[in-house]
C-alpha cells in the first residue's frame, strides 16, 4: 500500500477557495467536504485539506501563521510540462492569486511559483524525464 499525503492548510474564505483552485484544474471530494473544510484532489495519493481558520484551530494549539506576512511551509508540485507549469501560474494570478516569483530555467528543470488567495505558497516544478532517473 502506497503512503497517501493530507496538507492541511488554513483559509479565510473556503468558498473563494474552493473557486480558485477549481479553476487551476482541481476537483475535489465531496465526502470530505462540508462548511468548515474540503479535500482538494491533487492526485490518487495527495490531498489538501482546505479548512476553516476555525477548523484548523481545532487541530492546535499554536497560532495560526499569517502566510500573506510569513512563511510556514512551501508546497511543490510536480508538472507534466513547461506549458501546464505555466498555465497553472497564469491561471493563477486570473484568479486572484499572485506570482512568488520569476521564472527558473535550469535547463534540465523549470520551476515557478504562486501564491493563493491566502498566500500560500505553491512552487510548481517540470524535471526533464532524463535527469530525475
């Protein structure tokens, strides 16, 4: 059985949410989604959990990080493509969300960053086949 991953993350408004990343191309469970959270599909073994700051507060004890101010994680995902990378990044900012950072052409690899409605950070990564075997 393969290991299945849950990010949790804190957002303001779960229903603007919900619209941002539908329109990056994500689905999301049903099952697991209610007015204080929703299970974003990344892929069979991937999840983020986007809950309430409420919710999230129910989690721990610690402050919640202001992730438009600080920063507390980086989520990477991986891309199918130079081109998907940089539809989901122009998606992005359509939908409110903003760049983190220019473009990063290493050759074997290419990567850009977003930031959410809430100002998480998502690096987004395209490895040529070659060089990650």
């Amino acid at each position: 059985m393969s290991r299945k991953i849950f990010v949790n993350l804190p957002v303001k408004d779960l229903d603007k949410s919900v619209k941002f990343f539908t329109s990056l191309g994500f689905s999301f469970n049903p099952q697991f989604t209610d007015d204080t959270a929703t299970c974003m599909i990344i892929s069979d073994d991937i999840f983020v959990m986007l809950l309430t700051e409420a919710k999230f507060k129910t989690f721990t004890p610690k402050e919640i990080c202001d992730a438009s101010r600080s920063t507390e994680v980086l989520v990477c995902l991986s891309s199918e493509s130079r081109s998907a990378l940089d539809d989901m990044v122009r998606k992005a900012v359509a939908a409110g969300g903003t760049t983190f950072s220019d473009p990063q052409d290493h050759g074997f690899m290419y990567a850009h960053a977003f930031q959410d409605l809430d100002g998480h950070i998502w690096e987004l990564v395209y490895m040529e086949e070659a060089a990650s075997s």
